[in-house]
C-alpha cells in the first residue's frame, strides 16, 4: 500500500478569497514504512501573504519572487502522489486549496480522490473518534504519541508531513501490516500483526496532560447532563470500581 502523507502553507485562510498555496511538502509511506522519499516545493502565489498566516509559518513573499509558480512543478506534483492514498490533517482544508489550483490551470483532472489519488484519508477526524473531547491538533497529537516536534516553532509543510507519518503510524500501530516477501508463513497471505509481541515491540505509553483530562472530565459532564440517568457511562463504571476497592 502506497501512501503519501501531505501538508501545504498558504497565504491565507480561505480559499474563497483567492488565497494561493506557497508550500507543499509530501512524505512517501509504503507498507506502513517510511521511505525516505519526499516532495517539497515552494511556490511562488502572485499575491500578498496575510500577516496572520505569514506569523503561523513565517514565509515572506519576498523570500518567494524567485520560486516557481504552480503550473511550473504540478505535472511533478500530481505524478508524486497518483495512485496513493493522500494522508492530511484537516484535508478539507488542503484539498480545497489545491483543487482550486488545479481549476486555475484547468487541468484535466480538477478533483484530487478518485481522479488522481485512490483515497483521501482525514488524520484529524480519525484522532477525534480516537481521542473525543480532546485536543487533536498536531502538538497535541505529537504530545500524546510522545512524537519529538521541538524543530517545529513554525509550521512548515514538509517538517508537518513528516511529523505526522509518525503521528499516523502510532494512532494505526495496532493494524496488520501486509507482507507478501517476509513472514510468509504467518498465513496464507503473509499477515504480519503488529504489536502483537510485548517481549518484541515497545509499546507506547500514553502521559495525558492536565488539561486534556480536564477537557475529557467536561465532555462526560456534557454526557451525563444530557442522559436519562444523570450520569455517564464512563463515570457509572469509575464509581463502581471505586466502591469496589480497584
């Protein structure tokens, strides 16, 4: 299985204003294993960068007169990512701003999944179902999954592709990684599970910060406000295994 994780900078917020994208960086996974092989391009957008998106990632348009524009690099581009499955944090948002590209090109292919990518998978939403009630940008991610962000004082895309591979591959680590070359004896496809052997693979250990445990305390408040019974399921079984000595 081919996947590209995928990140862009732009020079604003939304898309509908005519906000272009200055950053793409795309990070290569094959197998659930990193290989090495990346995207990375500035772009130059013909128009001014907000000032509050230039504090967020720190690009100046000036710094950008010399790149190249993005109908120079999109063939490069869309020949990286074809066939893969597209990985992004928040993908509406990337998506959006490079379809919107691809229109003002008028490319043959104007929509990314299932023209060009075979899926497009949206990380934020998954670590929302994994971690509900909870912070799930990617500092907060990385915090949780004890992933090393300290380079990361601004955004860019490509070291925010790279951070979230791992990112992703820690919140899918207890998936089954296919291997048809290796351990091929584990079944008759060749299924290799992952994180199966304590005494093999570390597994990791989650800390949970002070006030992501009071933001889930709030939610099971939330719950409980809202049930028949005044009280969550969650909370029903902590007070019984309170009363119960555990």
């Amino acid at each position: 299985m081919r996947q590209i994780v995928l990140d862009t900078e732009t020079t604003g917020l939304e898309v509908s204003d005519g906000h272009r994208i200055i950053e793409i960086g795309a990070v290569e996974i094959i197998n659930r294993s990193l290989t090495g092989n990346v995207y990375h391009q500035y772009l130059n957008p013909e128009r001014a960068i907000d000032e509050g998106a230039q504090e967020v990632h720190g690009i100046s348009i000036e710094s950008l007169q010399d790149k190249p524009k993005f109908h120079e690099i999109s063939d490069d581009f869309i020949e990286f990512i074809r066939g893969g499955e597209l990985i992004i944090h928040n993908a509406e948002f990337d998506i959006g701003f490079l379809e919107a590209e691809l229109k003002l090109i008028d490319a043959p292919y104007q929509y990314l999944e299932g023209e060009v990518c075979a899926a497009v998978i949206d990380s934020l939403k998954m670590a929302r179902k994994l971690h509900p009630g909870q912070r799930n940008n990617l500092d907060a991610l990385c915090k949780r999954y004890m992933i090393d962000n300290t380079q990361r004082e601004l955004h860019g895309a490509l070291l925010d592709a790279q951070i979230l591979s791992d990112v992703y591959l820690a919140m899918t680590g207890g998936q089954v990684s296919m291997s048809l070359t290796a351990n091929a004896g584990a079944s008759q496809a060749g299924l290799t599970q992952v994180g199966s052997n304590r005494e093999q693979h570390d597994l990791p250990i989650t800390i949970v910060a002070a006030d992501e445990l009071q933001a889930h305390q709030e939610f099971l408040n939330y719950i409980a406000k809202h049930s028949n019974d005044g009280i969550s399921v969650w909370q029903a079984l902590a007070e019984s295994a309170d009363q119960s000595g555990k």
